[in-house]
C-alpha cells in the first residue's frame, strides 16, 4: 500500500476549503496555513472539525515547521497568495501575493531536496478590467505579483528537476473547485513530466 501523501496548503476561505476537500478525498493528509483564526476556523468545522489527517495553524512565526512537524513529511505544497484588497498599497499588495509566498516556497523546496516533492503556487486572480472596487495601482500590482511569482517558480524548478516540481496556476474566472482538481492532477503521477510551467486556467 503506497504511503498517504503529507499536504499543506496555505490560503484562505473558499479557496482554501475547495483545495483542502480535494486532496482530501484523494486520501491525502493535510496541514492548512490560514490567514485569520476565524476563517480557519470555519473551513476546519466544514471539513468535519479537525482530525488527525487534517488540522491547522493561522499564519505566525514558526508556524511552517511546527505543520511540518506535525505531518512529518512534506510531500506537497499548494500555496494560495490573497487577492489584492481594496485601497491596498501596491507595497502591502506585492508583500501579501509575493513576499509571504515566495519564503514560503523556498522553504517547502529546502525540506524536498532529499525526498522530492510538489510545489504548486496559485496566483491571485487577475480582473479583466479595473473596477470601482480595484484600482488600476491594484490591478498593475496583482500583474506585478503574477510575474514575480512566475519568476520564483521557474527558479525554484530548476533547482533540483530530477526532485523538485514547481509549477504556476494563474486562474482567470476560474472556480476554486476546478482549480484545486488541476492542482491534484499536477501533484500526482500524472503531473511529474511538468517542471517551472506557468498554467492560466479558465472555466
């Protein structure tokens, strides 16, 4: 019997629940990283509470070993950046979607160097158009994040390609649903031929 698959996802709300609920009934076991205890809070509880092949932490110091610990191995991450906010600075926007994530990735692929493992990034949504609720900084900010991030993965691939996987998922007016069912099939046997991809879904 081949051994279940260690998970964390870091992210938040629909997202985070649609990504947790995938690889869940793909028999893995997951760490979820949120961003806010009440949000963790309710997808834990939609889960079916925590159990021991699910649990989580809200963001801190210390936070990415002690879900490591926790799972034991690391086998895959899936790491969710927050949409922009409205009147948010394009500094706090490339912080939240680029700064935060790409640490968190470096570290997932230091600990998969030995064993291999997944990394999967998905980009924060990017509008077709500025809105009322998005200002243009806003958008060119989630641009900039979506580049960087592009970027960092591609770096990341090339570390260790016989091990490591990293790929991009830039979902354009995709639903959480289907993005987490691409994020599986990448993190599974299927997926071990793409390296430093940059992916743009859409329904």
């Amino acid at each position: 019997m081949l051994p279940r698959r260690r998970v964390l996802i870091a992210g938040q709300g629909e997202w985070l629940e649609a990504m947790a609920r995938t690889f869940l009934e793909d028999g893995a076991i997951i760490a979820l990283m949120g961003t806010a205890p009440a949000d963790l809070e309710r997808v834990l509880d939609a889960l079916g509470g925590e159990q021991s092949d699910r649990f989580g932490q809200v963001v801190g110091e210390g936070c990415f070993e002690t879900l490591v610990a926790r799972l034991g191995r690391l086998d895959v991450l899936v790491c969710m950046p927050p949409q922009a906010m409205a009147g948010q600075s394009l500094e706090a926007c490339l912080v939240a979607q680029v700064a935060g994530p790409g640490a968190l990735l470096k570290a997932a692929c230091a600990r998969m160097l030995r064993h291999g493992g997944r990394l999967l990034a998905v980009a924060p949504p990017l509008p077709s158009q500025p809105s009322s609720s998005l200002s243009s900084q806003e958008h060119h900010g989630t641009a900039m994040a979506q580049a960087a991030l592009s970027e960092l993965i591609q770096r990341l691939a090339s570390r260790a390609p016989d091990k490591v996987r990293a790929n991009l998922l830039c979902p354009e007016g995709s639903r959480p649903d289907a993005v987490a069912e691409c994020a599986r099939f990448l993190a599974g046997g299927a997926g071990r031929s793409l390296n430093g991809q940059v992916l743009h879904l859409s329904d």
